[in-house]
C-alpha cells in the first residue's frame, strides 16, 4: 500500500473498512536514518558560545543585545547544547519566539520536541505543537523529527506525542499517517494515544474505522485496556452491530476487565434507540446485581427510552427510583420528562415537573422552555405561553428555531395565520430558519380561513428567500388550492417576474409543479402564461 492511499483513509468506502489490513499493514521496521549537522565556525561559532554562556549565568539583558544576530543555525545550535537542562531550553526557546521568531525553523521546533518529551514535558511540548500547526513548519514534522532522532538521543515519545496530538486535534489524515509512518520505524504508541485516536474517530462518525484501528492495535501486540474496549462497544453500537457489541461486552471479563458504568450505559442507549428497551431494562438490572451502581446517564436513557415509546408512567417510575436512590435529576433528566407530557398532552403535569426542577435549583434552558411551550401551543394555550416567552428574556435564553415554530403552531390552532405570520417573520429576522412542516401548517391555516392571499404573502415571502420553497411545499400549497387559486398563483408569479423580483428560471421549476399537481388531479391551466 503505498502512502497517497494511508492519507485517503478518511474516505474509506463500507467495503474497505470490513477488510483493515488494506490501511493497516505491518511492515519489518526501517533502520533509523542518522543525519549529521554542520558544525559552527568562526563568527557563528563564537556567536553560540557567547549566547551559551550568556543562558548558563541567566544573564537576560546581554542576550537581547544579541537577539537580531541570531538565525535558525545559530539557535539550532544553541538548542543542542541545552539538551540536558529542559528547563533552560525553553526558557530560551520561549525567549527566541518572543525576540526573533523568524530564526525559528522546522529543525529547532524539532529538537525543542525532542528535548520536552525525553524529559516527559508532554504539555509543553503540546503548546509547541499548537504553535506549529498555525503555521507551514507541520507539514513535514514527521521527517524532520525523525531524521533529528538520534542527534537528540531522543525516546520513542516524541512519535507517540505527535500521534497525540493529531488525534486530539482531529486531524485523522495526520494521525494516521503518523501512526503508519512510527510502525515503519518500528516505534509504537501508548493505548492512551491509540484511545484518543478511536475518541476521535467515533466522533467524527468513523466508527468503521475505529473497529479497523482496533484489530490492528491488537495485531501490533499494543496491550488494550478497558477504555479500549469502551469505544469498540461504542463503535459496533454507531455501526449499528448489537450482536458484536454485546460479544465485546460479555467477553470483557475473560480478557481481564470489568465493564465499567460507561460499558452498561453504552449498550443500554443502543438497546433504547434501536427500540429494544426491554434489554436495556434487562441490562440495567444486570449492572446492578454486578455491583456497579447506575449514574444519571444510565437512568437519563431509560426514562427517554419510555418517553419515546409514550410510557409515561414507566418514564416516571424510572424518575421515582433514582431520587430514591440518591442519584440527583439534571437538566436533561427534567428536559425529557417535561417534553414527554408535553408531547402527549398532558401539560399540566409537564408544567407541574418543570416547577420542581426549579425549586431543586436546576437550571432550566431553551430545551425546557420549548417543552412547555410546545405542548402549550399544540392545546392553543397561547396567553400561558407569551408568559413563558416573557421569562425567556429575563433568564437571558434566546429562542431558536423550535421556539418560533411551537408559537406559529399555537397562532395557527387558535386560526390566527396573520399573528403567526408576523412571528414567522420575526423568526427570520433573528437568523431562525422555519423547517417545512412550520411553512406548511402556516399555509394550511390561511387556507383553512379562506385567506388565499394570506398564504400567497407566504409564499411569496419564502420565494426571496435564496433557497426558495421546495417542491414539498409547492405541492402542500396546490394541494389546498382550489383550482382558480392555481391559475391566479401561477400569474401572480409571472407578475413578479416583470416586476425583476423573481427570475425566470425559479419561474419555470415552480410553474412546471403546479402544472404537474394539475394534471395528477385530472386538471389543466386553461391559462397560457
């Protein structure tokens, strides 16, 4: 495999990631290059001594008259001679970026590397990294580290603390380059950094690949750890492979660890969103006969499992147990409570919840704010929920898109479209964007009012817009159109194309679908336009 295919690892297809030895190949190690360096003479030469001298006595002030004669030889040089004194190579390091940052090259960054991480400086060494990678100098760091490996006597750390890095800094095409290249040279990085890279991975909706990572961690003889094992768990769960995470999760024992209370919770959130809650009930009680008490994320996900499938009194059982058991409700543990009456209609003992999350001092968000007003809204309790909107402002939380959308739904079940056209617009005007069924419940209630034209003044608001409707939308709207409404919709579109505010090719696509919707109902525009 040569390396332009190791850096496309980010674009691996389904059929790549089942086979990983087609990214991950093991190789008989490379011999270590050994380069050599100029060594200093004349002026250059005294220059570095004076500057040594100066460092060794911490006689700051003389240095600076010497800061403008420094080059990236010099200060390479210097940085040689420090080696064994960390701390003073940073010192001057520091001072060298402060002073003359152009004298520093990739090399000098590279032995600064060296130095920090042979003396397990790992944090330091993360900030020079930090500052590399706003500039050009990262691009050819693997190279210039290795080749500098000997000069410094350096450890294998500093391969481990680039992988690192790329993986903590998400730049998986680096890390796996890195990864690869460090096999190459026989160097291997800890599990801590082979975790990190999977974290990374997962997050970044890679669990494939993770999965690939993991097989060939093992087959690099790396020793895994029940972190390890974690994210493998997570990762079959994302690839949707239950039977493969379960099989991870029961033989973790055998393999020398225990399921931790992040092991449970995360095959219990899998069970519960691929519908399955009666196995993660199972699980659950499982846990705790183990000894491994359950955490509000465990209890978190069941009782959103059970709002999900509108068992409420399940949902609050599961409430009940874990105050019983002493395990504080969060935000989210109320958000989802709240929102699963309110969703059901019962917003009265959604509203009942919510004031006891707040005389337990927790804090309420938007989330919870939409919770209520979204059941508010749909039972057209639009007085109670103006209130609300009024201690949004005071709480200082700004509405989104699902607050407008649950106010225009409240406008329009108690028929006022005018009203919820006016929020409609107001939610535009703060950077909110209305989702589809917003637009269509709005046109459905002018209709539903026999205001036409209130629903073409939607409609028109939406054409300049630059994404413009979608065909769903223009087919919602043809659909409560009566004929004669198709006919004059379709002129006044045309009359706004004279007018230069709309263009003719956005006429056309819409002309083309309402002409289609005409015909599909056994119609035909008599009009020629």
């Amino acid at each position: 495999m040569n390396r332009t295919q190791i850096r496309g690892i980010s674009t691996l297809q389904d059929s790549s990631i089942k086979n990983p030895n087609s990214y991950f190949l093991r190789r008989t190690p490379i011999p270590l290059p050994h380069r050599t360096i100029q060594q200093p003479r004349g002026q250059d030469l005294d220059h570095i001594n004076v500057a040594h001298s100066h460092l060794l006595h911490s006689d700051w002030p003389k240095l600076d008259k010497l800061s403008t004669s420094f080059d990236s030889f010099r200060v390479k040089h210097i940085l040689l001679k420090l080696q064994n004194d960390y701390s003073l190579s940073l010192k001057f390091f520091k001072w060298i970026q402060l002073h003359n940052p152009n004298s520093l090259s990739l090399e000098s960054n590279s032995i600064m590397l060296h130095i920090l991480t042979k003396n397990r400086k790992f944090v330091s060494a993360e900030s020079v990294l930090k500052k590399m990678l706003t500039s050009s100098m990262h691009s050819d760091l693997f190279d210039s580290v290795l080749h500098s490996y000997r000069m410094c006597d350096s450890s294998p750390r500093v391969f481990d603390a680039l992988f690192k890095f790329y993986a903590q800094m998400k730049q998986l095409r680096n890390a796996t380059d890195t990864f690869c290249r460090m096999k190459d040279y026989g160097f291997l990085p800890t599990i801590e950094s082979c975790n990190l890279y999977m974290s990374s991975l997962i997050s970044l909706n890679r669990a494939g690949i993770a999965v690939s990572f993991y097989n060939e961690i093992r087959r690099s003889g790396i020793m895994v750890n029940v972190f390890t094992l974690n994210m493998l768990i997570n990762s079959y769960c994302k690839l949707g492979k239950l039977e493969n995470a379960r099989q991870v999760f029961d033989e973790m024992q055998d393999t020398g660890f225990n399921p931790l209370v992040s092991s449970y919770n995360t095959l219990i959130s899998a069970y519960v969103n691929q519908g399955v809650l009666t196995a993660g009930v199972k699980l659950k009680l499982t846990m705790e006969k183990n000894g491994i008490s359950p955490n509000v994320i465990t209890y978190n996900t069941l009782i959103h499992g059970f709002c999900k499938e509108g068992k409420l009194h399940d949902a609050y059982k599961v409430f009940g147990e874990m105050k019983t058991m002493n395990v504080a409700p969060n935000t989210v543990t109320y958000n989802t409570m709240i929102s699963g009456y309110c969703t059901s209609g019962k917003t009265e003992k959604g509203t009942q919840i919510f004031e006891e999350m707040l005389r337990n001092g927790i804090k309420a968000d938007i989330l919870t704010y939409n919770a209520l007003l979204s059941g508010l809204c749909d039972a057209g309790k639009t007085r109670k929920a103006a209130y609300l909107v009024q201690e949004l402002d005071k709480k200082k939380l700004v509405p989104n898109s699902s607050t407008f959308a649950a106010l225009i739904r409240g406008q329009c079940v108690r028929k006022n479209p005018d009203r919820a056209f006016q929020l409609y617009r107001s939610m535009i005007k703060s950077g909110c964007r209305p989702n589809t069924d917003t637009i269509k419940i709005m046109m459905s209630s002018f209709v539903k009012n026999d205001d036409f034209d209130g629903a073409f003044c939607v409609f028109k608001e939406m054409l300049e817009r630059p994404a413009g409707p979608d065909s769903v939308i223009l087919s919602e709207l043809c659909r409560e159109f009566s004929q004669v409404w198709k006919d004059r919709l379709v002129m006044s579109l045309l009359k706004e194309v004279d007018n230069g505010f709309l263009g003719l090719e956005r006429f056309d696509k819409v002309r083309s679908i309402i002409i289609c919707h005409s015909n599909a109902e056994g119609e035909v525009i008599q009009q020629d336009v």
